[in-house]
C-alpha cells in the first residue's frame, strides 16, 4: 500500500491549489484520512483530517481558506487551498490510518509535496 500525493507548487499569495493523496493497494477500512504540513525547523502539524466518523477537523489559520474532500470509490483525499499565504509554505503529506489488508492496522504517510507561496 502506498500513498501518492500530487498538486503541489508555486504560487503567488492569493492564489489556489488543489492537493490529491491516492492511497493505492486494499484498505478496505480507513479510519482517518487528511493531510499535514511541515515548514522547514517547524514540526509537522495537522491541517485537515477526515476523522472516524466521518467528521473533519481544520487547523484554526486554515479554516474558512481551505476544504478537506475525498473520494472513497477512489481511496483519494483532497485539500483545495484557497486564498494561500506565504505562511501556508511547507511540505504537505497525506495521512491515512486504517486497516491494510494482510498486515492489519497501518498509519501510513505519503512522500509529500512542495507548496511555496510567494509575497
């Protein structure tokens, strides 16, 4: 099973981007599923998770600017990122806990993807 995150980049503060993370290989049940961030000498931190229940949690400085969506026929999760700030630059990995067929409870991490926003 691995995760494959895409969508990041350059972009000038204002602007938008869309993250996918597909987790490829049977899951058949997946607990949480969001995505978190890491600045270069800042530790990584939650920006948006589908938790158990299928509810979501936003980090405070992201909410109202960015939307957590996914799709489980596809085993994919989305982050559009609206109205971008230079502080929202890092590194954005997806996250997805759950049950990995034949090896049983997995927290899996993605290989992460490049968003820099310029001033």
């Amino acid at each position: 099973v691995q995760l494959q995150a895409s969508g990041g980049g350059l972009v000038q503060a204002g602007g938008s981007l869309r993250l996918s993370c597909v987790a490829s290989g049977s899951i058949p049940s997946i607990n949480i599923m969001g995505w978190y961030r890491q600045a270069p000498g800042k530790q990584r931190e939650l920006v948006a998770t589908f938790i158990s229940d299928g509810s979501t949690e936003y980090k405070d400085s992201v909410k109202g600017r960015f939307t957590i969506s996914r799709d489980n026929s596809k085993n994919t999760v989305y982050l559009q990122m609206n109205s971008l700030k230079p502080e929202d630059t890092a590194v954005y990995y997806c996250n997805v806990v759950g049950v990995i067929t034949g090896l049983g409870p997995r927290n899996l991490w993605g290989q992460g993807t490049q968003v820099t926003v310029s001033s």
